[in-house]
C-alpha cells in the first residue's frame, strides 16, 4: 500500500522527468548499484532503486537482476504479478535494438534481424520450431452450423482427455478454447462473426480426445466464418509463454470459518468451461488504489467429502476459496469488502502437482500449517474416494491456537469415518487447555508422525505453509531419509 501511495504522489522516479529513452545493453550495464538499479523485463527498463524498500522479496533478490535482463529471474519467481502496472511511474524506457553487421546472404539479414528485434524488444515469446513428429501431434480444429448452433471440434489427438484439460471462454463475441497438454497449450481464439448467447456446452470424447465447443447463435443466420483469428489463434505453445486469462466471476456467498479465515464462493461465467485441478491454484485479481494487484489462491471444495451432497451453488459451475483475511493485508482487507453480487476476476489454474503421484501412493501424509491446509482438501477428496492401494492417509496441521483450527470439526468427522484417514492437530500457540499435541515442526515431530506402514512402502508426503514452514520440513523430511521424490511441496 505504501509503494502504491508513492507511486501516486507524482514523485519523479525514474529522475529522467516522464522523458522515456532507448537503452543499450552497456548503458544498462552501468546502472547495477542498489541506489542506481536498473532491470529489464521483456524489452522494457525500470529504475527500481526507489521499489528497493518495498520489494516483498527483499533488495538481495532484485539485485541479482540489476544491470541486466531480469526477464527469467522474475518468470521464475512470479510470473504472475502485473510488473507494468505496479512499476508504471519507474519505466525509463525500452530497450534499443542492436546493430546487426552486414550479413553476407539477404535472406539471413531479414531473419537475424527480425529475431534479434523480437527477442530485444521482447514482444514476442521465444517459440521452437515444431519437428515434424511435433507437428503430427499438434491438434486441430474444425467447425460446422446448423440453424442455431456453431459447433467448434477441436481433435486433440491425445486419448485421455478429461474435463481439467479444457478450459473455454466465450465473452463478447470473443471465444478462446485452451487445451492442455502437458506443460503446453493449444488454442482456439476468435473474434466470432456473429454474437452468441450467453451460454454453451462442452462435450468431452474423452478416449478419442475429440473436444466439442457448441454455441447459441443469438440470430438464426447463416454464418460465411466463423470470425477473425486473434494472434495465437490455432497455436501450441509452453503454458509459461501465454499469459494469464482472466474472467469476471460472482462472488454468490461468504461465510465464516474461523474468526478470520472465511470460504468464499464465485460463480463462474455461464459462457465458461474451467475446472481446477486438484493441487493447483488460481489468481485473483482487483484494482487497489489504481494499481492492478494480483495473488494466487488454492481452490477447496465446499465441504469434506463426509456426506457427499450437491454443492449449494446450482446456478452455473463455482469456485470455493478459503482466505485467511490479515488485518493488515492489502489484497484480502480488500477481498473483505466485495459485497454479495460483486465481481472479481479469476485466472485459469496453474500449479505442478500431478495426480499420479497419489496413484502410486500407500502412505499419504500432509503436512499443513494455517492456510496452506487449502491444496489439502481436494486431494483428501481424491485419495479417501479415488485412490484405492492407499493404506494410510494422515494430515498433521500445525497453527498457533485452537480457534484457528480449519474445518476442525469436519476433519475429526472424516477420521472417524474412514478408518484410512488420521489428523494430528498441532499447536504452536495453545492455552493451558489444550490436551493436545504443542509446538513447531521440527524433525522429533516428524519423525514420531511419518512413519511408512510396512517396510519399503511407497510413500507420498505433500507440504504446505508459509515459506520457511515448507522449506524447514523439507529438509527434516531429507535428514530423515526420505527422497526428494517422495516429497511434494506446494508453491506458487
Ligand atoms: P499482504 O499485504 O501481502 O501482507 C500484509 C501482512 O499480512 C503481512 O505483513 C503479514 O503480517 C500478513 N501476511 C500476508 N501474507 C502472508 C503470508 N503469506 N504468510 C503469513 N503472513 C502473511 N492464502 C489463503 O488465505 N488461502 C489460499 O487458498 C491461499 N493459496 C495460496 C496459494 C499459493 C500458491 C500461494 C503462494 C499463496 C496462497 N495464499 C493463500 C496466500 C495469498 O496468496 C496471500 O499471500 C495472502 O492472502 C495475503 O495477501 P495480502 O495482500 O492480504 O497480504
Ligand atoms: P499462521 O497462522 O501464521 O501459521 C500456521 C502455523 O505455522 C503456526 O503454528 C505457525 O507457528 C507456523 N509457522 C509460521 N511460520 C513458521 C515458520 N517460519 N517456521 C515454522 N513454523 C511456522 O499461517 P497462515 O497465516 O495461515 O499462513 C499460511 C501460509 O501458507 C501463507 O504463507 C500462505 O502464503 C501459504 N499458502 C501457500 C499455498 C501454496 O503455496 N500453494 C497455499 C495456501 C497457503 P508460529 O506460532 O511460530 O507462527
């Protein structure tokens, strides 16, 4: 809020006046000092000495980027925060294209240069060239009409196609259809030609991994196209090259879960296909004080899988999100005031956590700490009524107090349902009352609560917390012998 505040109070800081200049590589070279620190992201120069003090990650990790193309550094760490808005009034300027000696051959002047200027400028995503064995495998689409339906099929050439794999938006005229294939995406995106009603259908052939999009015509006339193909239309790419899509979901209910943390539900779009996969989170989106602000959230279901019921929200497919609300929190003070009926816009999910890991799995042990217990819910789900070789699924969750227990109440139900399933509260802040377990993660912890049900049984441990909780229990977890591949650790 501070740096938001600074950036708003006309306060020159880049020190060139609002003038915006063409930087060499050696003139950003010259300014790597923290109190002359400037850092190139996708082709674009910000001075970020005057952010120094308010970076979350502290001057040490800007630093490592000062002087240079900080493009990498900043997609590995967070890719997800919006840079051009949050570093606006810090933009010195762009990055100059650099001469190119003259090339012998004309058809290699073009390709250098245009290359080079790409990848200078960073306007465009590096993008392989596709061998042929990639090409057959890339999908393809086609589309027919009746009186008053557009059908989209999109032939994904892959056999295990599933809902979590299609994501598709139709807003305004606009439809995008995503497939996910691994660490890439292929897409269908259009301007229609003509307007559609507001909702759709997906059908998933998931064994011939054929993906029909149906559409509403909202006039019944024949169409000559079916639109203008946007930039990446008909494209496979890295998922890390597309940036994130947002859509504007309805936040239908909030309701309390401990004194600060509340389950918040959105309902997507009626013109929206998007499941969120167990394991991965989405990001949340909102307008602070002028600034774009954005954080990553995991989605949970509704409740425990105890008495399975229909999920409350029948209007349209919705998004459970459990946010611990910080007094002083600048994103979640903010969620806090949405009102019932507002909007908030939510991303397509990311995260790296894959299914078969649990498959394989016969111990199953989570170690949560406050909200990281939030990717714990839909994988309890999968793994007590999907994963049948598990013989033992334990939840240790460490807090500080009793009353910030989540879904305490749920969790002992569960345990005493399904004899597979144990939780072990831990607290680090109890009352004299509390008969229970008390203290820190620490490998005595560990070591008395992750234990393998047979000698050599295939476990899988799966952590979540604030940073130094995950990274202090990977290392207990190391130190006691357990494999780097039998851990996994949720980050963003
Ligand atoms: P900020 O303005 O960033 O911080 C203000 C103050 O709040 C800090 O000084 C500190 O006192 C406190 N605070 C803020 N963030 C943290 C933190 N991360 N740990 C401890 N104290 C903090 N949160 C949820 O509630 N539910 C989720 O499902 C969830 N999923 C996440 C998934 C991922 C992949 C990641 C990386 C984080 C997730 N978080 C989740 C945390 C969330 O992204 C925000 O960090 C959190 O909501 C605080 O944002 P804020 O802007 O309100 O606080
Ligand atoms: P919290 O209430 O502050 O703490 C929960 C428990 O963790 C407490 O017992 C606390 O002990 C302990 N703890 C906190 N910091 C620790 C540390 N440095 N080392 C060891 N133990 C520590 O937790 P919270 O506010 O809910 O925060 C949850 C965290 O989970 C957030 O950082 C959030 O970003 C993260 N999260 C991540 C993901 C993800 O990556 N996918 C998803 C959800 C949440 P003390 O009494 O000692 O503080």
């Amino acid at each position: 809020m501070d740096w938001i505040r600074l950036t708003k109070s006309g306060k020159d800081l880049t020190g060139l006046k609002g003038r915006l200049i063409e930087v060499t590589e050696d003139e950003l070279a010259k300014h790597n000092k923290k109190e002359d620190c400037w850092i190139c992201i996708r082709g674009f120069v910000y001075n970020v000495t005057p952010y120094m003090e308010y970076h979350p990650g502290g001057e040490d990790e800007l630093m490592k980027a000062a002087g240079a193309d900080g493009t990498d550094l900043f997609d590995q760490v967070h890719r997800w925060v919006n840079y051009e808005s949050m570093l606006k009034e810090c933009l010195v300027g762009r990055m100059a294209v650099k001469p190119v000696a003259a090339p012998k051959v004309l058809v290699e002047i073009s390709s250098t240069l245009s290359e080079e200027k790409k990848h200078l400028n960073g306007m465009l995503p590096e993008k392989k060239a596709l061998g042929a064995s990639a090409k057959d495998l890339t999908p393809s689409y086609d589309w027919f009409q009746t009186d008053s339906l557009i059908t989209i099929v999109i032939y994904t050439k892959q056999k295990d196609m599933n809902a979590d794999l299609v994501i598709v938006d139709c807003q305004d005229k606009r439809l995008r259809g995503e497939i996910i294939l691994g660490d890439h995406s292929y897409l269908v995106e259009v301007d229609l030609y003509h307007a559609v009603q507001e909702d759709m259908a997906v059908n998933i052939a998931e064994k011939v991994g054929k993906v029909e999009i149906i559409l509403k015509k909202k006039d019944n006339i024949h169409w000559k196209m079916l639109g203008q193909p946007l930039e990446s239309h008909n494209t496979l790419s890295k998922r890390m090259d597309r940036g994130l899509f947002y859509r504007k979901c309805e936040l239908v209910s909030k309701t309390e879960v401990t004194h600060d943390t509340r389950l918040f539900c959105l309902m997507l779009p009626k013109s929206t296909h998007l499941h969120v996969p167990t394991g991965q989170h989405v990001y949340l989106k909102q307008i602070i004080a002028g600034t774009e602000v954005v954080k990553p959230y995991t989605p949970v279901l509704p409740f425990l899988p105890l008495d399975f019921k229909e999920p409350p929200c029948h209007d349209g497919a919705c998004i459970y999100l459990m946010i611990k609300i910080y007094s002083c929190g600048l994103f979640t003070q903010a969620l806090d005031h949405l009102q019932i009926g507002d909007y908030i816009s939510v991303s397509n999910p990311e995260g790296n956590f894959k299914k078969s890991q649990v498959r394989t799995s016969e111990d199953l042990f989570l170690l949560a700490a406050g909200t990281g217990f939030t990717p714990m819910v839909k994988l309890l789900n999968f793994a007590l009524t999907e994963v049948s070789c598990l013989r033992t699924v334990k939840l240790i969750f460490f807090n500080k107090t009793e009353d910030d227990i989540l879904w305490r109440n749920q969790l002992e139900q569960l345990a005493l349902r399904d004899e597979r399933f144990e939780v072990q509260f831990i607290l680090s802040q109890p009352t004299k009352d509390w008969v229970g377990k008390q203290g820190k993660i620490s490998s005595s912890l560990l070591s008395e609560f992750v234990k393998r049900s047979r000698k050599d049984s295939k476990v899988l441990i799966c952590i979540c917390g604030p940073t130094p909780f995950t990274e202090q229990g990977v290392q207990y977890l190391k130190d006691l012998g357990y494999s780097q591949e039998e851990i996994h650790t949720f980050t963003a």
